[in-house]
C-alpha cells in the first residue's frame, strides 16, 4: 500500500538550480540526450550527493574538430528522486534492467525515475521525471499509463520500471511511448512546449497494450481487467520512427515489427529462430539498419549467467546477422547505440566484469582501435572496446550511454560515464573532449591535488597538478613514515596547461603498491617531481576493503 | 671483552646486507607507522635508538624492561611538527617501586593537519584532522644486579575524522586494536657495554598475532585485515668518555617477521633494518647526537638543566632533534622535547 499511496501521491516539485561553475550537476552521468537546438545536450546525472542527481544542458560549439563548451545549465531533482537506479545498474544480470532510459520530448527530458524503497534506496520504478529549462517534475507512473491492477504492481514494484521510452513527434501533441516489461506498452500525450504542472497534464488512464503472440496483435487492457500475463508477451525495448511510423518491438520471445497505428505485428527471426528474448531495438535515422540485442539469463544451481548476442541487419529488417566478434566473448550488455555514417557505436557494459567502453560496428563487422593507441604496461582486454586507450574517456571509468547530436555543422558522438562526465566528438570519434566539473589547481607545480582524496575501497583517485611549462614528471607514493609505496610513473611528458597537466589515464593511483598489492589503511603522500627538481605534494588517505 | 666486540662487529656487518625496499608498506596499518617513527626527542636524535639504553624514555615504548630501572618518577614529553603537516606527541611516565620493580606507560600519537577531504567530484568537502595513537603499559621487574626484564601491553587507536563528509556511506572513524603484548630484557655487560633485546607484537590467540581485522565502514565490507609483524630487536650500546666526555654509541637491528603466522624462518618473509646513534657530551650538561634510521638521517641536542625542588636536585632536560627523510627529501627540524626526574 505504501507503494501504490507513494505513486498516486507522489506529484512532485523539485528545485531549479543553475550553476554556473560546474558544467555538469555531477561527473557521474548515466544517459545523453539531443536538445532541441544545434550543440545541445541534455546528460542525466546521479552522484553521492543529495544534490547531485539531475539533468545538465550544454551548449557546445566547434571549431574544426575542437570543441568549446560555450554554457551549461543544471537542474537538480529532489533529494528523494533519482533518475538512475544504482542497484540494477550495477547488480542486474538481464540487460533490459542494465541500462538508463532517458529520451526527449519536445523541449524536455523524460526518464525513469525511482524513489525510496523500505531501506531508503532510490529503486523504486514510481515516476517518470520530466524537465526542461524551468525546473523539474516528478508524476506518477501508474496515473501515466498503469490504471490497472495496481495490486499486481504494488507486489512487484519493478513491474512498474519502464524499460525503454520513444518518442512520436508526428503530431502537435508528442505521445510518449514507453515499454513495461508486462504490462506491455503505454502511450501518453505531452502538450509541447508548455509547462504544466501536477497530474492533470497527464491523462487519469491511459489504455496498456499487451503483445498477443497467438493473434499477433495488440490487446487493450482496461483499468477493470486484470493482467493475464500467460497469454501476452512482455515487452523490454521499443524503437519507434515518427516519420513513417514504423515501430520495432523487443519482448520476451521474439522481435515484432509493426506499426503506430498498432495493427498487426509480424514477427522477426534471428539466427533462423524466432523466440529469443529481444532486450534492445535501435533503428538508424534513415531506418536501413537495425541493431537488436538478445538476452537470457541462464539460472544454474551454483550460479547464474546472461546469455546475450548482438544482431545487425542492413535492409531495414528483412535479415539479421550475429555481430559475433567481439560480442560473444565479451560477457557485456548494451547501454545505448548511436548511427554515424557508416558505424554503430554500440555502449557496453560488462556483466561481472570491467569491460566497458564503445563497439564500433562497420557494415562489414566490428572494427579495432589502432595499436599506435596502445598504452604501455596496460593490459588490454579487447582491441575491439574503444574506451581508455582510444582515448574515447580520459580515464578509467565505465561507459554508460551513447547519443549522436546535432554539432556544429555536423553530427557530433556524445557518451556518459560512470565518473568522468560527458565525452564529446565532432569528428567521427577520432579525437574526444571531455567535459567534467574539474577544480582548477595552482600553476607552477605548486599543488597536487587527490581525486578523491579518500579512497574507500574501490576506484582510483586522479593526481592533478598543473605544469607552466612542458616537463617530464615523476609521481611516487610514499607512507605516512616516507618510505616509497609506490611509483606511478617515472619521466613521463607532461604537457603544460591552463587547467591540468595531468594524464588522468595514468597519473591515478588505486590504493596499491608496486607489487600490486592494496596498502594498509592509513595517510599515503603523493609527490609529483619534474625534470627540474620541481616537487609538490598531495594527501590522501587509504580506507582498505580491496583485498 | 671479546664477546661483546663480535656483538658489535656482526651488527655493523648486518647493517651492510639489510634487505630494504618495498616491504616496509606491509609492516602492519597506521599504527604500525606510528610505532616505527618511535617515540623520545632525545632518541629520535640519535636515530630512534633505545632498546640498549637506560635512559631511553619512554621506557613503556623503548624496552618494557627499561622502567625497572627507575627509582624515582620520570616524565617525559615531546612534541613534532614533520614536513607535510604530520604533528606527533610522545608522553611517558615510569616509576620504581618496591625494591626491584618499575612500572610505566607510554602514548605515542601522531596525525594529520589539514587535510582537504575531497569527494569523487573534486569538490572540496572540508578539512579533516586524522590521527592515530598507540598506547603502552609496561611493568619492570630487577632480577638481577645486570639483567632487567619487563612485560608491556599494547594497544592502537584511531579516529579518521572524515566519516561526516561521506554520510551515505556509513564511514566509521574511530577504531581500537585488540591489546598485544611485548617482553624485553635488558643486560648490563659491565660499565661500558650493555644489551637489549625486544620481541614486539605479540597476540592473544594460537599464533601470537598481533591481528586486527579494521572495518572503515557500518556493513563491514570496507575492511582491512592488518597485523603488527612480530618484531624483535636486538641492540647493544657502548658508553666510553672521549676527551674527558662522556660518549656513547648504540646499535640495533630489527626483524620484522611479515607472515602472520607463529614463526617463518623463509627470509623473504622477513624484512630487516638497522639503526644507530651516537651522543657526546660537548659542554658539561650538553650533548650532541647523531643518528642513523633505516635510511633516515638525524642530529639533534640536548641540555640538562639542574635545578632544585626544594632541597632536592630537579634535572630538567631540553631536546631538540632535526630528522632528515631520505627516501623523500624532507627536512624535519621541528622537534622538542623535556624530560625531567621528579624528585
């Protein structure tokens, strides 16, 4: 009951914030998103802090390849309010939960968004988020689309979770497509470009249309009926094109085509059978090429494993093929694709596992990342996941999303990560800026700054200092009692900069020795050295827990 | 005569083929830092000597054995500021009693000032004074004319003073070690050489570990399983008069056995140091020392100012002590201390 009084309920004013000197509302950002104009774009944002949960506009702007981040514009959500759920994130083993839903609308975002469960986690599937430059709105997911059997769903709250979102702008009023798992797909109407608030924008019940294999149509359920989810198919992934209507479902046992009008469906084969469960659709803008994503989590009596294949096809859908390299040996799941001229990026995301960065799928299979690129004493883990050494991140961190843009006079390569803001490309992913809230340090080598300067248990903090003039650096950690743990690296170039000199690629340290052991708990000292006998010094303290 | 050259002479040579590096990371958690960087302005001069020596103070921390040589009530106290904003403060204080026994405690603690507490957004937080100390309890017994022999028990604290800049995720700052013991005995050669020996870091359990197993957060899973390494240090001191001076030079080496079992005799699961100082008396009441730690460099002096209590003589020494961290490059020249005999 708490549930179902906190979605009705829950109608939900949240605070506009704009701050002008952080680009982004926190470095952690898990969807990105087109704006409505030329350089706009939206990234969603969930930090630690209460105030960093959020939605970021920025403004971009080219000059040849480089990029300039001309303004941004922050919009934090309510402290009880999240548009990403970390617990799924990071501990889901079936792909369709392992991603961030987030699309625009006209001129405002929409996400899944999750409030507090009984333990106080933001998990709980009960809102959508709506935002544009005038705040942010939290309303009830079931009074938008689920007026049925309520009772189903305050048992299994996920069931409430939307598992993709598109959108149709064909016509003045934008209807909001979303798929939910067993209850299907919903559809609401959004007035464009016009801020309403509370619940009355949305309407009291929206009819929930369940996928019915044996008539290969949709059935409507009404607010009285009860969900017969034997006799119907759940849907995880939706790709919808406005243009010619055309819609692409994923569901539990196949991939269904069909159109807006929702007439009849045909289904799909993939790899010649026809009920795999499809857990991603992505279409390209011209509709030629489809990528879809298949997953199945195989239970075992010790353990429990995703099965997931990757499938492309270039004819607008009459034939799939397997991208089976690199995808199969992976072990990933698909966080989001991007169509740029003759590639698919694809967002991956490890399961279990570290790999995390972009597949580049050509039309004749997937491409690698060039050897010149290769970092050295770095051990790569596939040539195939453009991330660190692409330089497609600046450091170690997971990708989260994927977004192509209107940039400049072109078409810009948006992602999110896991840590380290928002990379951005104007030139085909050849060159990547990155774009994170970054505290400008002293010039001059006079100050070395730990990113965090608390390590607790798990990730790597970024050694930042500032060079004046082109040097080779030395970084070594030492004790509290200065005995030398560690050297990070030795003669290493360091170019002069306005904001940092440092190779966040490398110049991070994670808590271990040069055996590669973690360190005992306490206050480690990192000193940074160039070819001048410069030397500064920075703090930073080791809580254990990586064993 | 000739038994204590050979003492001397396999000292020195050890200290040519001690296996520095990499291993000293290991030697337990911060407490473990906090009991190497010792204790004593006047020992610290002259390289963080004492286990040999009867006026190294405090004895609790020096040589459990050491506080059976009071007769009187000794206090001393000192304090550090080391580059980088690491303050550090020793406090002992060792009485005789009965005809035969000494008792003494000792608290070594040291810190960090200042320390800018910034998150996974570089964002600054706030700052945060970190510190940790160890505390020591030692009783002394005389059981003979030259051999002095004490027990002391031990034990490590913490407080990381951070844990309200991360309130999600349940940090804990405060930590207490259970209480681990050490013996030492002390021997008295003749007047010009004596010994000491100190086994370090014992625990109550089967395999005499010093365990500690430190949890920094509510959940437990942010934990680290340290142990002071068994330790045992030997050292030797000759006291000669040079000049008409007093003179005086110590020696020790230290084993720190890394495996956290009873005993390993692999040697590539021990790590070994040395150490060693000299002190002087250049004016009468005024000394100079030099010392040598595991790499580190240290000078330092001292005065003994006598005063009266009443009718009674009232010693008051002042030490100061300038350590040089060679490894990093750092001059340490602020610490001072006093030590006095209450009458």
């Amino acid at each position: 009951m708490k549930i179902i009084s906190t979605c009705i309920l829950s109608v939900l004013f949240c605070v506009l914030t704009v701050e002008a000197d952080t680009a982004l509302v926190s470095n952690f950002t898990y969807a990105v998103t087109p704006g409505s104009n030329t350089g706009e774009l939206w990234a969603l944002s969930r930090g630690d802090a209460s105030a960093a949960n959020g939605y970021s506009l920025l403004r971009l702007n080219t000059s040849g390849s480089a990029i300039q981040l001309e303004s941004s514009q922050n919009i934090v959500f309510d402290k009880g309010i999240t548009g990403v759920n970390f617990q799924e994130l990071g501990n889901a083993l079936t792909a369709e939960n392992r991603r961030t839903v987030s699309v625009r609308v006209g001129d405002q975002m929409v996400a899944q968004g999750f409030t507090a469960d009984s333990n106080g986690g933001l998990t709980v599937p009960s809102v959508l988020l709506r935002t544009d430059l005038n705040g942010a709105e939290a309303f009830s997911i079931t009074a938008a689309g689920l007026g049925a059997d309520l009772a189903l769903a305050s048992k299994s709250p996920a069931s409430l979770a939307a598992h993709d979102l598109a959108v149709d702008n064909s016509s003045r009023n934008h209807r909001l497509w979303m798929a939910r798992g067993p209850w299907g797909i919903t559809r609401s109407a959004f007035a464009p470009s016009s801020w309403v608030s509370g619940i009355e924008a949305i309407p009291a019940v929206t009819p929930v249309f369940l996928l019915n294999p044996t008539t290969a149509s949709w059935d409507t359920l009404q607010k009285t009926e009860t969900l017969d989810t034997a006799s119907h198919l759940a849907v995880w992934a939706l790709s919808l094109d406005s243009n010619d209507g055309s819609l692409w479902i994923g569901s539990e046992k196949g991939l269904w085509s069909g159109n807006r009008d929702q007439s009849e469906l045909v289904r799909h084969t993939l790899g010649g059978i026809d009920t795999l469960r499809v857990t991603g659709v992505w279409r390209s803008p011209t509709g030629e090429r489809l990528v879809v994503e298949s997953s199945l989590l195989s239970e075992g009596k010790q353990s429990s494993q995703t099965l997931s294949s990757l499938w492309q096809s270039l004819d607008s859908g009459k034939t799939f093929a397997a991208v089976a390299v690199p995808y199969d040996s992976l072990n990933v799941s698909v966080s989001g694709v991007a169509f740029l001229g003759d590639d698919a990026w694809i967002a991956v995301l490890g399961i279990g596992n570290s790999a995390s960065g972009l597949l580049r799928i050509g039309h004749q299979g997937a491409k690698q990342w060039p050897d010149s690129l290769a970092i050295p004493n770095r051990e790569t883990s596939s040539r195939y996941v453009w991330g660190l050494e692409a330089h497609v991140v600046d450091r170690d961190v997971f990708v989260t999303g994927i977004t192509t843009f209107a940039l400049g006079s072109g078409t810009g390569l948006a992602l999110s990560t896991d840590g380290a803001g928002v990379s951005v490309s104007a030139d085909s992913g050849s060159t990547w800026k990155q774009i994170l809230n970054q505290k400008a340090v002293k010039g001059a080598l006079s100050e070395v700054r730990m990113v965090p300067s608390v390590l607790r248990g798990y990730g790597a903090s970024v050694i930042a200092y500032r060079l004046n003039k082109d040097a080779k650096v030395t970084i070594e950690v030492f004790s509290y009692d200065m005995r030398k743990v560690k050297t990070v690296v030795r003669n290493a170039p360091r170019l002069a900069d306005l904001v940092r000199s440092s190779d966040a690629r490398s110049d991070v340290w994670d808590g271990s020795d040069d055996t590669g052991n973690p360190v005992v708990l306490g206050m480690y000292y990192v000193r940074v050295r160039d070819d001048k006998s410069h030397e500064s010094w920075g703090k930073i303290m080791w809580m254990g827990g990586r064993q | 005569m000739k038994a204590k050259l050979w003492i001397l002479t396999g000292l020195c040579c050890s200290v040519g083929v001690m296996a520095w590096g990499d291993k000293q990371a290991t030697l337990g958690g911060q407490e473990g830092f906090v009991e190497r960087m010792g204790g004593g302005v006047r020992e610290q001069g002259l390289g963080n000597v004492g286990v040999a020596d009867l006026q190294a103070q405090p004895g609790a921390y020096w040589n459990p054995a050491l506080v059976a040589s009071s007769r009187q009530t000794d206090v001393v106290m000192g304090g550090e500021q080391r580059a980088l904003g690491r303050p550090g403060l020793t406090f002992g204080i060792q009485k005789g009693f009965g005809s035969r026994m000494g008792v003494g405690v000792a608290l070594l603690g040291r810190g960090v000032t200042d320390f800018m507490v910034v998150n996974d957004e570089d964002v600054d937080l706030g700052y945060a004074n970190p510190y940790w100390y160890m505390l020591y309890i030692s009783l002394g017994w005389r059981a003979t004319r030259q051999d002095l022999i004490g027990l002391s028990f031990a034990r490590a604290g913490e407080n990381l003073g951070i844990s309200s800049y991360f309130p999600s995720e349940n940090l804990k700052d405060d930590g207490q070690s259970p209480t681990s013991y050490n013996f030492g005995w002390h021997h008295i050669w003749n007047t010009k050489w004596s010994s000491g020996v100190v086994v370090r870091n014992l625990g109550f359990n089967s395999d005499l570990s010093a365990r500690w197993v430190r949890s920094s957060n509510a959940t437990g899973n942010l934990s680290s399983e340290t142990f002071r390494p068994k330790t045992l240090e030997v050292g030797t001191m000759y006291h000669s008069r040079l000049f008409g001076r007093d003179l005086s030079m110590q020696i020790e080496v230290l084993d720190y056995q890394l495996a956290d079992t009873l005993l390993v005799f692999d040697p590539d699961w021990h790590y070994w140091t040395a150490r060693m100082g000299a002190e002087y008396e250049l004016i009468p009441s005024g000394h100079v020392r030099a010392g040598y730690n595991s790499g580190d460099l240290s000078l330092g002096m001292g005065y003994v100012f006598n005063l009266l209590w009443g009718a009674k003589p009232w010693p008051l020494s002042v030490d100061w002590a300038l350590v040089y961290e060679n490894s990093a490059g750092l001059w340490n020249p602020l610490s001072v201390g006093v030590r006095t005999r209450i009458p």
